[in-house]
C-alpha cells in the first residue's frame, strides 16, 4: 500500500478522520491509469494517481482552492505540484513533433519520443502580476464577465522574447491604458490552475487615466486601505502584495 493524492476532474478527494480532513488514501498506484510519484515529503512515499470515482465510501471531492484551508501549507502545496504534474501527463500522451507514443524518460520527470527523441517536460507558464501604486493607493480591476467574486491586480502571460518588467508594462498598458514607472519584483508563487507560475511586482503610477479594455477588464479604480472593495483570499499571491502595501 502506498499513500495517494487521488484527483477527477481536477478536483481532489478527502475524506473525514478524527484528526481533521485528510487527502490522503492508502491504496496501489497500479490500480489507477494515470499516476506519478511525488517527491518525498515528511518521510512518506506519495503519488498522484487520477480516479474515476470516489476512493472511498464518505469521500468528498473539494477544489484546490478550497484545500487551502483544510490542510498544512506543505500539504497544499504537494496537492498543487500533483495536480500539476497530472495536468501535464495527460496533455502529452503523444508526441508533439512526430505524433508517436510518449514513454517515460528513464531518469528524470519528463516524457520521451523514442522515434524522434523529443522529450517533453512539465510545462510552466510564466504569469506577471502587479501591485501598482499612486500615493498610499493601489490600482484593482474587477475581471469582465463578472467571473471573479472581488477585485485584484492586474496580471497577464508573458509572450514570447519578452522580459518580465517589459510584460508588466504592457499588461498595465494594454487593461488598463496607464504608464508605470520603477518596476520592482516582489515574490513568486506556483499557481497549479493548471500550471502558472506567478511573478509578483510592484510598480509606480507614471501617467495616463484609467481606462479599462472592456474585454478583460471591467472595472479599475484607485482604492486606499479604508475603502477596499473585496479582495482576493489569502491563497494568492495578490493578497499578499496587496497586505504587505498596508503593512508598514
Ligand atoms: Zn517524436
């Protein structure tokens, strides 16, 4: 028996212990289709393995978000590096040059073509996201289509040959139509919905009145700590960027 991380659909099972909630089963990888070791972690062996149903009776299945706040911070972050890595495996059964079968390659965490030797590892999307600020107050957009329940920073892929202080720019340029000036990295953050890394900036307002594009952006304003609109949780690196500008 070895210790899972069992997801469906990108959702993660738990299950209720007199300890608290737990998202881990013990079950044999073999018996799922899909399934990847994960680095140890406190001396366990784990694995995440895709399920077609519920791992056991009482099992409830919680997003990744929600997680959040069930478990350690370890334990969440082992949940987004197998939601991760699972996300990765099914989207490269086969290969993107020649169209052959993928095979695991024999040392390290990637995928082989054994006809043309295109290997393929997981992928990671870089994601710029900036807390702008204009005096003691700081830029949020509430997204278009009213998806998102709150407002936060503006944030964007970088594209290609592009640096990082160049993309929060033209993210900040292109939402929301202002200039900013002293752009500073702040923190990062892997955000496993499926596979961003979040590179956290501060910038300072330079010019230009806020316009919104109207396409992914709805709304921006300026808003200073006493009249903050609600904002996102704590699982993101948003709310970090946004809590530390109003923690002197
Ligand atoms: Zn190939």
């Amino acid at each position: 028996m070895k210790r899972l991380l069992l997801f469906s659909d990108d959702q993660l099972w738990i299950r209720h212990t007199p300890e608290g909630p737990s998202c881990l089963f013990d079950a044999d990888p073999a018996a799922f289709a899909l399934t990847e070791p994960l680095p140890a972690y406190a001396a366990e062996e784990v694995f995440a393995a895709e399920s077609a149903g519920p791992p056991a009776p009482g099992a409830e299945r919680v997003t990744l978000r929600a997680l959040f706040d069930l478990v350690t911070p370890q334990r969440y972050a082992q949940a987004g590096l197998a939601r991760q890595l699972l996300h990765w495996r099914r989207a490269h059964r086969f290969c993107g040059a020649c169209g052959a079968p993928l095979q695991r390659h024999a040392s390290e965490r990637a995928m082989v073509c054994p006809a043309c030797g295109h290997t393929a590892y997981p992928r990671i999307n870089p994601v710029v996201i900036t807390l702008v600020a204009r005096g003691d107050q700081i830029l949020l957009t509430r997204k278009a289509g009213g998806v998102l329940p709150f407002w936060s920073l503006v944030a964007g892929f970088v594209e290609a040959n592009e640096t990082l202080e160049q993309a929060v720019a033209r993210e900040i340029a292109e939402e929301v139509g202002l200039r900013v000036t002293d752009i500073r990295y702040a923190a990062s953050q892997p955000w496993p919905y499926p596979n961003n890394l979040m590179f956290g900036f501060t910038a300072a307002y330079e010019s230009g009145s806020i316009t919104p594009d109207g396409v992914e952006i709805a709304e921006a304003g300026w808003f200073g700590r006493d009249d903050l609109p609600p904002i996102p949780s704590r699982v993101s690196i948003a709310r970090r960027l946004i809590d530390a500008f109003f923690t002197p």
